[in-house]
C-alpha cells in the first residue's frame, strides 16, 4: 500500500501545504499554490521572497498512528542596495549642534548596520556630541530601509571635513561592507580678516606674463571683494576675488589694495594690501654702431649699456662662449684675431630668466698678415709641386705669385686662401718663390725656398779627386804641406757638396777615405824615390839625370760635371820625352 506523505508549514500553526497519496497530489496553501512542487520527495519553491523564510515539516503517515515528521527552517538574505548620503545644501552655523547628513540603505534582508566616519575616523555615538539615530521601514515585499541620521555640534575646523557612511551586512559567503560617496562639510562662520596674494606667477613678475592677483577672507561665506590700485582714483578694477593681469607692463608696478564685507553677522569690512613689482630689462645699446671698423694695432674701446628694473651682469660673448665680462670692451693694439661678432648677453642677477642680447660686428682693416705652407721645400726635378698662401686683412687681398702655375683661391670672409700648381724645372732649384698679398692699406710678402730633394739621382754630380805625382818632395816638410794642399781641397770638396745640398754623409765618408789613400800612396813613393824603402833586390838604384828636383804634386781635377776619377802614379796621361822621368834597371 502506498503510504501518504504531507508537508507543512508552521504559518498562524501549522498548514498544510501539499499532500502526495492514493489520491495524488493536493496543493492547499494558496500562496504557495503556484511556487511549490515535489520532485522526488524534495520539496521545490521557485521566486523565494523574504515571507518564505519559515520552519517547514514533512510528514509520512505509514498508518493512523505510525506516523513520522522532520522540520527544517529557511532563511533569506538579499543584500541592500548602495547607501546613499546626503548633507543640508546650505552651510551649518559654527557652534551649533545640527542634523549634519543623514545615510539610507534601503532593500536588504536583513537589515544592515550603518557607521559613520569624518577624515577617514570613525565617528564614535554619544561621543564628543556625536547623536546617530535610525529608522527601519519593512517594505511591501518584506525588505528593509534604514535610514541612519547624523547630529552633532560642528566648529570652524569641521568646514570642509570629509564625511561618509559605511553599510555592513551579511549573506551566505560572509560579511560583507559598502561605503557611500564622500561629501565635504560646509560650516559658515564670519570674516574678520582678508588676504590679498599673487597667485600666479610663482616666482618674480617680468614684462609679458600673465599676472592674477587673489583675496580671500578668512570666513565662510566668502565676503563682497573688490580689487583696486592704489595709485588711480580709488575706482575698483574687479569687483570679484581675482584680478587677471595679461601680457604685464612696467606700468602695472605699485600697491594693490582688496576689501572685503561680510553681512552675514552684521556688518563687518577688512582690506589688505599687496605691492606688485613687474621686473623689466630693456635691450642692450652700444656706443659704437655695428660694423665696428678699427685699424690693426689700434686701441679698441666700447660699451654695452643696459637699463633695467634690478642689477644686472653683462658678459661679451664670441663664437657662442664667454669673452669678457663687464661693460666696457677694452681691447690694446687688436689684430685680426679680433675681428668677429661679438654678442653683449645681459641678464638681471634677481632674475636669471629674464635676459636679452644685442649683437656688435668689429672689423680690424690693415695690410695682410701672409703666411704659407711651408717656408723651406725640398723638391725634384720635373715634380708637379702644390703651395698655399693664406693672406689675412680688411679689405680681403689680392694674392699674386712670382711663377705660373695653376692657381685655385678661396674666400672666407677676411681670410683668402691660393693654393699655386706648378712644375718643378731645372731653373727653380735652390731658388726661392715669391707669394704678395696686397689691398688697401698695403702689401705683405712671404717666400717658400726650393731646395734640391736629398735622394741621388742619375744627375748627382760627384768632384773627381785626380792625384798626379808629378814630382818627388824633397823632404817631408813639403810632403805634409802638399798633404795641407790636399786637406784644402777636401774642404772645397765638402763645401761644394754642401751647397749642391744633394751629397749625404756617406758621399763624404767616401771622399775622405780616398783622400787619406791618396796621401799614403805618395809618403810611399817619397820613401822610393828617396831610397828608404827598397824593394826587396838590392841591384836596382835611380839613374835620373844629376840636378832634376823631382816632385810629386796631388791634384784635384774634376774631368767632368758627372763623374769623379782618382789617378795615382803610373795612370797619368803621357808626357812629352822631355819631361818623363828615365829609370835603368840594372838588375841582372
């Protein structure tokens, strides 16, 4: 048989609200009717509202007197909605307790708790005349509203005070929290003092910035403000907490007064002042106009004039770095190297940001300054040669060259620059060329010495050494003075070798062992012809004729411009019989 199961509600007692049996399924309390059902015994009510929270019991009924039950309650939660704050759109008077703001949660299950805070503090009740009372309205639909209320006594440091509520609740999960916008406090109190300050600029006030001048009282509300100058008629020139001054003048200098009156209790004027100082730094004036002409090695003097508001600096400036500082340019016997722009930067010490500049161009007129490439040159015969001469002066010179050649010139302001291209002929060696710069005032002149290159060449010329024993010294008194003789010429030899400029250090190494050979060669043959030395056969002896004085003479004969030759005894040229020497060998 199959047994009935019933479930209940406890509801005014117990109802029923729907019965599975024989006879199937009964559904009897009206406002569950149509959110109730049994799926698989489990009770189903679908659209839970908060009147749904109660104890429900299920009932098997096996027989009249076996039956069985087990309860269960249900509760819903439903979070509030976002607290709203609100203050009183007018200010509080100071010192006065007053209802200060009051916060408002509304449709929570079930009802939430609502904390008060100021400056991030909680506000604690019934603390520092701290009073929060609330009011819980249960809606319609079984939700709650709260409604929390603030009263306090507020003091002049309260204007402007943060304030803000926080709504605490719960639901399966946890506990949760929701803190509404946060408001300022408005605390009205009288003025009895205002302040006039330059709100913009930060810093110093130059000609051209934009200037605002703000007065504010020390109550709330804010009192009636004017604005005036102290030097005008006394007419104001805002009726409101700020005067804008645009694109500021010097005229703008001078004291500004503000008043201000508050009605609020009665009847109560204060007023300050301000002095406004707009600073001003006029350009530069010099006392000589621009282009400045002075002559070389003359004294230069001029001055850069400055007017303006406070102390200033003044720097002369060249190629964009510091040249000389103070007013007055000073400048003994100038050369060329003076000649530029020159820039007189000025700026006030009180205000570094304020600065301006004039420019002043000196020219330093003259004869040209030469100079080039290279004073001494060494060269070859046939070589393709390339010079440059700079001329510096006021006017800019005119450059000639002593030689033609190719000529390539450049300008650069006073500074002319020719580069001459020419070929190296024989004629040019050890010669020098000539380089003129001239203009107005003059010419200047710089040579370049060509000197032969100090590599040989096949046209090297090298002195021929000719020693010609034509006679036999009688002593060694006139073999050491033909030996000076020789020296002399040895000197000739190197001086010559000196001027060609083309013979090293070994050339004369050269010519100096040669020498000496040539002297021991003739002591040699003095020592011969003397009998001192035999040579080693005792028959042979000298026949010459009786009263011959023979010599032996060293000669230095150069036979051709290319080319040296050293004749010792036996290689010279042939004699006429008369003048050979005769010799009889008398060996066996």
């Amino acid at each position: 048989m199959k047994h009935a199961q019933t479930y209940h509600v406890e509801k005014n007692g117990v109802q029923k609200i729907i019965t599975i049996g024989p006879h199937g399924t009964v559904k009897e309390d009206s406002e569950l009717k149509e959110r109730v059902n049994l799926e698989n015994v489990t009770l189903i009510i679908s659209g839970v509202r908060v009147q749904d929270e109660r104890t429900y019991i299920c009932q098997v009924e096996k027989s009249s007197v076996d039956i069985t039950e087990s309860k269960v309650h249900l509760r819903v939660y439903k979070a509030p909605e976002f607290p709203e704050i609100k203050l009183p759109t007018a200010g509080l008077p100071v010192n006065e307790k007053a209802e200060v703001a009051t916060c408002e949660s509304k449709n929570g299950f079930p009802a939430p708790n609502i904390a008060w805070y100021k400056n991030g503090f909680p506000l604690q009740r019934d603390h520092d005349g701290v009073e929060v009372s609330y009011q819980h309205t249960q809606e319609s639909s079984g939700l709650f509203t709260v409604m929390s209320i603030l009263n306090m006594q507020v003091v002049q440091s309260d204007n402007d005070a943060v304030l803000y509520c926080e709504v605490s609740y719960h639901v399966p999960g946890g506990d949760f929290m929701m803190e509404s916008k946060k408001e300022n406090l408005t605390v009205y109190y009288p003025n009895t003092k205002v302040t006039l300050y330059k709100e913009k600029p930060s810093g110093s006030v130059k000609e051209g910035d934009t200037v605002e001048l703000r007065c504010v009282g020390d109550g709330n509300p804010q009192p009636e403000i004017t604005i005036s100058k102290k030097d005008t008629d006394g007419s104001s020139l805002v009726e409101q907490p700020s005067l804008i001054l645009e694109n500021v003048q010097r005229g703008a200098s001078g004291g500004y007064v503000c008043t201000g009156i508050d009605y609020s209790d009665g009847y109560h004027e204060a007023s300050a002042e301000i002095e406004l100082h707009v600073h001003y730094l006029d350009p530069p004036i010099f006392s000589e106009k621009s282009p400045l002409l002075v002559n070389l090695g003359d004294h230069l003097s001029v001055s850069c004039e400055v007017n303006g508001s406070s102390k200033a600096e003044i720097v002369w400036q060249k190629n964009g770095k510091d040249y000389f500082h103070g007013t007055l340019l000073n400048l003994d016997e100038v050369g060329y190297d003076i000649s530029g722009n020159y820039t007189c930067f000025v700026h006030l010490i009180d205000v570094p940001e304020l600065n301006v500049t004039n420019n002043l161009e000196i020219v330093v007129a003259g004869k040209p300054d030469v100079s080039v490439s290279s004073k001494v040159l060494s060269v070859k015969e046939n070589e393709l040669v390339t010079v440059t001469c700079t001329a510096i002066g006021y006017p800019a010179a005119d450059i000639t060259w002593s030689i033609n050649g190719s000529v390539d010139g450049n300008i650069d302001e006073l500074e002319v620059t020719s580069e001459l291209t020419f070929r190296v002929t024989q004629d040019l060696v050890n010669t020098s060329i000539s380089c003129v710069a001239t203009n107005l005032y003059g010419s200047s002149e710089e040579e370049i010495q060509l000197e032969q290159s100090a590599e040989m060449t096949d046209s090297t010329v090298i002195p021929v050494i000719d020693l010609v024993p034509t006679a036999v010294p009688d002593s060694v008194s006139d073999l050491v003075t033909t030996a000076v003789a020789v020296s002399g010429s040895e000197e000739n030899v190197i001086q010559e070798t000196t001027r060609a400029g083309s013979h090293g250090v070994i050339i004369v190494v050269v010519i100096v062992c040669i020498l000496l050979l040539a002297i021991l060669g003739a002591v040699l043959y003095f020592l011969y012809k003397k009998g001192r030395i035999s040579c080693g056969r005792s028959g042979k002896q000298d026949i010459t004729k009786p009263g011959e004085k023979e010599h032996i003479v060293v000669e230095m004969k150069p036979d051709s411009p290319a080319e040296e030759s050293v004749l010792l005894p036996g290689s010279q040229e042939k004699k006429p019989p008369g003048d050979q020497e005769k010799y009889m060998d008398i060996r066996n």
